[in-house]
C-alpha cells in the first residue's frame, strides 16, 4: 500500500514556563493511501491535538509530518492552507456550518476561494454529493431546520468538495444517537470504498470496530495498534470485543 501520509517523532507542547505540558511525545503513525483508521484513548490523551498535527492545522514542536511525500513544515502558510483545501477534507463533531446560508451554499463555500472551479460546477459537484449522501433534497433547506445527522451529512459533503485524498474526522458520530452514528459510519465506509484515506478519532469501540486499524493513544504516546482486517466484515462482535478488551489493558 502506498504511504499517504506520515507523522514520525511527532512532539507538541501547550502552555509556557511551568504551565507547559507535552500532549505528543514522539508519536510516529503512517496512513496508507486508501487506509480506515481510528485513534482511540482515554480523554486528554492527545488525540485531537495528534489529528490537527497531521493534517498541518497545529504546528508541532519536534519531529516531521509528510503528506503524499511532502514534508509540510516546508510549506509557506499559503502553500499549506492551499494543500488542506484541496487534498484533505475535515468533519468536525459539530459541522459548524453558517446559519445565513442554506445547506447547499454552506456545502459550496469553502471551495469558492478556488478560483479554478467555476460556481455552476460547484454547484452541480454539490447537489450530486448531496444526493450521494441522502439529504438531495434538502438543498435548499435552511441549517436550522436540519437535524444533526442531516448537518453532519452536509458536514461530508463539504468534506468531499475538494475530491480529498483523506478525510480527518474529530468525533464525527460524537453527538449522534446511536442510529444516526450508525448511518454516519456507513457513509464514512462508502467513501473509503471509494479509495478515500479516513482517519477518525472516536471514544467509542462500536466506531473504531467499523475501521480497519485502531491506534491506541495515551499520554501522548500510542501503546498500542490493533488491526481488524484479518476478522470477516460480518463478525462485527468479534471486532468491538477486540477493540473493548485492548480498551481495558490501557484503562480506558
Ligand atoms: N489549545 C490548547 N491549549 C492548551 N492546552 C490544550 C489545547 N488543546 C488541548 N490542550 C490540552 O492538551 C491535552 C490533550 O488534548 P486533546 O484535545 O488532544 O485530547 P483528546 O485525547 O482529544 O481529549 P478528549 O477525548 O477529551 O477530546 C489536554 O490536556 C488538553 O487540555
């Protein structure tokens, strides 16, 4: 499998003086194009700190992040905003999406700045992942008459504007009931089936159980990695009792 993108001896600190305290200390993760992937840990872990220094939304302190063979601290901020808007997608736990403007419009905005698109094909590319990801009709419907899985379904679409190679999701299922998550994550498998690379974060075994590979992140360091390919698609138990019992071994 081809290397997507790359994090090796990732080091990031907050705070200053005595307040300062290391969340990464030296994590080292590759993501094979094409690759389903999750992060799981106890909170404050670092996981979402570990998401935004691999897609280049966080600096880092030490170490080096590569992405389809390009090491990203050699990016201008220009060159890195540029890289994320059209070769990564994000979906956030909440899609945090405009309440002016209606699903459609909040779908098409951020590659409007991509003066290479024209609007008509932004609006047709739009309504056709709109459609893909079963709210085609609600385009023009406005944000607060949605419900959160419609929102976050909207969220994905804006993800998948750019035709990204990855797609980083912070908790994306994080404020769906369980039915909803559910629908979100078969979404998620499409569009990996797709060839897109996803990377998620989630605290729960039943999301990390539908990817193919869980890191397990604590204190700032992955202790340890669980790979589900080798269970059948159908022995969906075997997988969340797997991910629950490595779960346990970290005390999570
Ligand atoms: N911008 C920031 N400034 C200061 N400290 C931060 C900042 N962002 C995160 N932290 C701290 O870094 C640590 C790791 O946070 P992070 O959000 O990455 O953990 P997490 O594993 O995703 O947690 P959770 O599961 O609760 O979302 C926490 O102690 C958090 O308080």
């Amino acid at each position: 499998m081809k290397q997507l993108l790359s994090g090796q001896n990732i080091i990031k600190s907050y705070g200053v003086g005595e307040e300062k305290h290391r969340v990464l200390n030296g994590v080292s993760v590759t993501i094979g194009s094409g690759e389903f992937v999750s992060i799981m840990g106890p909170s404050g872990s670092g996981k979402s700190t570990l998401l935004y220094a691999l897609s280049g939304m966080d600096g880092i302190d030490g170490g080096e992040v590569s992405f389809e063979g390009r090491k990203l601290s050699g990016l201008s901020d220009d060159a890195l905003s540029d890289l994320r808007r059209s070769r990564m997608g994000f979906v956030f736990q909440q899609p945090a999406l405009l309440k002016n403007l209606n699903l459609l419009d909040n779908i098409m905005l951020p590659q409007m700045r991509d003066r290479r698109r024209n609007v008509r094909q932004l609006n047709q590319k739009a309504r056709d992942l709109m459609e893909q990801m079963g709210i085609g009709n609600l385009a023009e419907r406005d944000i607060t008459q949605a419900s959160g899985g419609q929102l976050q379904r909207a969220g994905i679409c804006r993800a998948l504007m750019s035709e990204p190679e990855i797609v980083f999701g912070d908790e994306p299922t994080g404020a769906l009931n369980t039915k909803t998550a559910k629908e979100i994550m078969e979404l998620f498998t499409k569009i990996n089936r797709d060839g897109i690379a996803i990377l998620l974060v989630t605290h729960d075994p039943n999301i990390a159980a539908r990817t193919e590979r869980v890191l397990f992140l604590c204190d700032g360091e992955i202790v340890d990695e669980c790979r589900l390919s080798k269970f059948t698609k159908w022995d969906f138990d075997n997988r969340v009792g797997e991910i629950t019992k490595r779960m346990q071994k970290i005390g999570i």
